[in-house]
C-alpha cells in the first residue's frame, strides 16, 4: 500500500512555485496540500500515543513543539511568504514592502492545546480526542499561512480581508460577511474564546493593496449579508439551508478551481458515456456535506456510538472509506454535483434508495438518495469513495485496507453493497 505521506510530499513539490494565474490561488492550493500533510502527521503522532494518561499529556505536548518547529510549519511560512511576494509583484508592489513571518507558537498556548484534547479524551472518548487533536495539528499549520500574510500586511502599512473557503461554516461565514478589511492583526482574529480560526477551517486572509483586490468569495459574503440580513451565526446557520443561498455559495469557485487536474490527476475513463438524470434531486445543503466529509457520532441508548458520514482523508472513522489525501472537502461537493450532473451509472435500489455512479478523477464516486416515503422528496444520503487511487477502507478493527480502481462497477454487471 502506497505511503499517503510520501504521496502528499511529493504533490506539494509539484504544486510549489507553480502559478495557477493568481499568488492567491496558488497559496490555496497548497494550504489544502500542507493540511493533508497535517492530518496525516497528526493520524502517525495518534496511532504511536502511550496508553498511559499521564505520559499522553506529556507525549501531546512534545508532539506540538516538535510541530511548531518543525519543517511543516516552515513550508506554511514559505507558503504565506511566497504568496505575499507574488501578489505584491501582481500589483505592481516592487520588493521593497517589508514581508514578516510569525514566531514560534509559545509552550503556553502548546501546552493548552494539549490539555484541551486530554479533556476531550475523558469527556467524550477516543475518536473525538483524535479529531480534535487532528484539528489543533492542521490549525497550527495553516495559521502561520495567515499570519504571515496578515504581519506582513500591516507592517506595510496595507490592508487584509478574510476570504471564506466555498461552503464556509455559519462561524467563518458570519466573521467573513461583516464587510470588514482589517489594518490591525488582532481585529477579527481573536475572540474571548482565543483563535477566531476554528479547527478544519481552510479560510484565507489576503493581503489589499487596492480595493479591487478585494476577492469575490469574499464580495460575495458581504453582499449576502447585506441582502438577507445576515448578521450572527444563526442567521448564517439557517441561511446555508436556503437553496438559493446555497446555490450562491457552493459557486463560489468549486466547479473552476483551476488546479484541481494539477492535484488529484485526469479524469482516466472519460470513454464511459454518461447517463441523463432520472429527475430533479434536491441540492444537499452544507450541513449534509459537512457530516458526509468530517462525519458525526451520536451516543445510542444502548451506549454503543453510532458514526455518520466521514469520508474525508484522514477522519478515521471505522467501517468507512476515505478519498484520497489530495481531495478537499470541495473537491467533494464538485464530485457529488458531477455525478449527479452526469452519472455514468444509475441503480435503483428498491423502491427507497437510488445511487448514481461516476469515475471522478481517478476515484468512482457513489452518490446515494434515498425516498422516505412517495409524497415527500429524496433525501441526500452519502457521497462515497466505492475505490480509487489513493482510495481507503478503514475496518472496524482499525486495519486500513487499498481500495485500488475498478471501474466495472460502472458496468452493467450486479451492484454489491461497498
């Protein structure tokens, strides 16, 4: 089985210094690189911990120095720098602006992190102390992407804005549609509860020399907000579940990310015809992709807990399959729509559940609805990896199996459950 870690080093050295038409596009691009490289250094760092409580604190704590100074968090500060360096230049900026990186997170703050997860551990158990852990590794990586960005703004004398990555949670939506471009580094980015950067979150603060910098992810925060009266994280909640809404915001640059083909490969069986749509499905909202991608547990009655969703790379639920490492939450919706869009399977299963098929990038995709009764309208329930380059099975005893590409699925042959 391929080494991810290998696999994700060696994308980030094909993606480093390559222009994808804007400094911030490419800085995107690789965020979402080093933020894999992150989940899969956190999963290794997991998976080695001492049984013993007392030396996990200590064993946490170490891992998070090492981190910090590590050549992880120098590619985040390379990445932040460079993106600073280039756009200057697109703006006709010359050299001579100060650009700043930030210091080395202090064992204060890495020591907090580490007794947050240790928390986690006692209260709610073992598979939300990892993925909290897991957040806090990526967290501490793609901050210093922004906080270069955001220091070296301000010791210019320029100004930065946060720009929400396409389908942005109610909290990173609400702080990105306040209108706001920032002079100071600490407005907008701390609140009583410490980072304003929650764990998993891939937004961007850009740099703004001219107005016209400003981005349209970001544009179009503002002008929703303005529009619907959007003005706290529950408005922005029960807004993601407006469909025109969602149709806002979902287009705002998953279906052209220009250096998708650069990450995850070509389309490799685009000689397999599609199919037309059997009908109008309802859109999923973001709330749905959210748990498809990072999944959910829930505690039942009986004590057992029951997991829903989690497909993204890294999320280690047991009995599901993982995309790629180089797939992006995004790179998830695009899929979904696409297999939707243009299935190149469709199989009814029953009268309840129906799935659409399509090799998307080297990865067949399943997307399932499934009808709860005839008078009501499908119900969205699950974008799945079936197999794929880079695709994984994780088993309930924890064994991570290969599922390599088989596109015969795709075929006319019997449908078996994946």
């Amino acid at each position: 089985m391929a080494d991810p870690s290998v696999e994700l080093e060696d994308l980030y050295k094909a993606l480093e210094g390559r222009y994808f038409g804007s400094a911030r596009l490419e800085m995107e691009a690789l965020m979402e690189v080093l933020f894999a490289r992150a989940t899969q250094g956190a999963k290794k760092v997991w998976a080695a911990r001492p049984e013993d409580k007392e030396e996990l604190d200590e064993y946490l704590f170490n891992q998070l120095v090492e981190l910090s100074q590590g050549p992880l968090c120098q590619s985040a500060d390379d990445v932040g720098a460079r993106y600073v360096s280039v756009h200057r230049a697109e703006q006709g900026a010359g050299t001579s602006l100060p650009l700043i990186t930030p210091q080395r997170e202090g064992k204060q703050l890495l020591g907090a992190h580490a007794r947050t997860v240790m928390d986690v551990l006692a209260s709610k158990g073992q598979y939300e102390a990892e993925k909290r852990f897991t957040g806090i590794y990526g967290d501490l990586v793609l901050n210093r992407v922004r906080n270069t960005v955001k220091l070296s703004a301000k010791a210019a004398g320029n100004k930065w804005c946060r720009v929400p990555e396409a389908g942005a949670c109610p909290f990173c939506l609400m702080l990105a549609s306040r209108g706001a471009v920032y002079e100071d580094k600490t407005t907008a980015t701390r609140s009583q509860g410490g980072s304003r950067y929650h764990a998993h979150c891939k937004c961007t603060a850009v740099e703004i020399l001219h107005e016209a910098d400003v981005p349209p992810a970001a544009r179009r925060a503002w002008d929703l907000t303005e529009k619907f009266n959007l003005r706290t994280v529950t408005d922005w909640a029960a807004a993601r579940k407006d469909p025109a809404i969602i149709e806002y915001l979902l287009d705002n640059g998953i279906r052209d990310d220009p250096t998708r083909t650069v990450r995850l490969g070509p389309m490799l069986h685009p000689e397999i015809p599609t199919l037309d749509p059997l009908g109008p499905l309802p859109r999923p909202t973001l709330e749905d992709f959210d748990v498809n991608c990072f999944g959910k547990s829930q505690k039942r009655k009986s004590g057992k807990i029951k997991y829903y969703g989690g497909h993204l790379y890294g999320t280690g639920i047991p009995g599901k399959t993982e995309f790629p490492a180089s797939w992006t939450a995004d790179d998830i919706i695009y899929a979904t729509e696409l297999t939707l869009r243009e299935p190149q399977r469709i199989v009814p299963r029953g009268s309840q559940r129906t799935s659409h098929f399509r090799e998307v990038h080297g990865v067949v995709v399943e997307v399932s609805f499934y009808q709860v009764s005839p008078l009501e309208e499908p119900v969205y329930r699950h974008s799945v990896p079936i197999n794929g380059n880079g695709v994984y099975f994780r088993g309930e005893d924890g064994v991570v199996m290969a599922r390599p590409i088989d596109v015969s699925i795709l075929g006319r042959g019997s449908y078996g459950h994946h």
